[in-house]
C-alpha cells in the first residue's frame, strides 16, 4: 500500500493490480461481465470515480510527469526524463505488456509506468543520453478474429 498526502489529506492508494488481475482471472462471472476481465477498463473506472470523488487527488493519481509517450502505427514511444543523481550502472527496466518499471532510481526508489497501449515486451530498445532513457516499444497487434464457442443450454 502506498499512502500519500493531498492538501492536507491522506489518500490510500492499492498497488495490487497484479493480485486484482489474478483474482478476475479465476472468477466465472454471469454474461455481459466479461468487461470486468479487463484491467484498463477497471483502473479507468476507478479512475473517473476518484476524479468525481477527489478531483485533486485523481491528478496525482495520473502521473508526475516523469514520462511522455508518442505513437507509431506499430510503436510506443516512451520518454522518461531521469532524475539528478541516477547512476547509469544501478538501473535496471523491466517490461511487461502493460507497463515499465524503472529500478534503481536515485534514493532507492522504483517507478512503474503505465503504458498507453499493450506491447509485446520482448520487442524493446532503449536509448539513455543526457539524463533521457527513450524507450521503443512494439505495439502488441489486436486480434480482431472470432472464435466459435459451444452454447450449453
């Protein structure tokens, strides 16, 4: 769990995506919940609600600003602007289909990244120059084919 303060307010926020996804994975829902499968549809509707809720503390939420994104028609690209102090030995990038987690972070900090689109994570390059890690990352191609499945009834 990570906690931060907001004017004044403390925000709980859950870092357990990972366990929430686990979790859905296993569940046989009722038809029509199959969009509760999906992590990005579940983590923008927390999302609005909290921008309902706490309009200040969803925007913290969001992001620091650490990184930027542009897209190809096959790529992301993602622009991560380094603190002062880093060590260029110590980092260390992990991807996932998803998202970035940049280890190794001056003071021992980590940061995941949200991605913009699905990636295959194998596919990646990087480039660190002048305190700017530049990350190309293959867009994971959408599989837009039907599948037949047997109805029971």
């Amino acid at each position: 769990m990570l906690v931060e303060v907001l004017g004044g307010r403390c925000l709980l926020v859950a870092s357990k995506w990972d366990d929430l996804e686990q979790w859905m994975e296993g569940q046989r829902l009722p038809r029509g919940f199959e969009l509760l499968r999906e992590p990005d549809w579940v983590e923008q509707y927390v999302r609005k609600m909290m921008t309902k809720a706490l309009p200040e503390a969803a925007g913290a939420m969001i992001g620091k600003g650490l990184a930027t994104f542009s897209e190809t028609r096959h790529f992301v690209l993602v622009k991560i602007n380094l603190p002062e102090g880093y060590e260029r030995e110590q980092l260390k990038l992990l991807v996932r289909e998803d998202r970035l987690r940049l280890e190794g972070l001056p003071g021992g900090k980590n940061e995941t990244i949200k991605l913009p689109k699905l990636v295959k994570p194998r596919v990646c390059e990087t480039l660190l120059k002048n305190g700017l890690l530049r990350v190309k990352l293959k867009k994971r191609p959408t599989n837009r084919t039907y599948h037949e499945v047997d109805i029971r009834g």
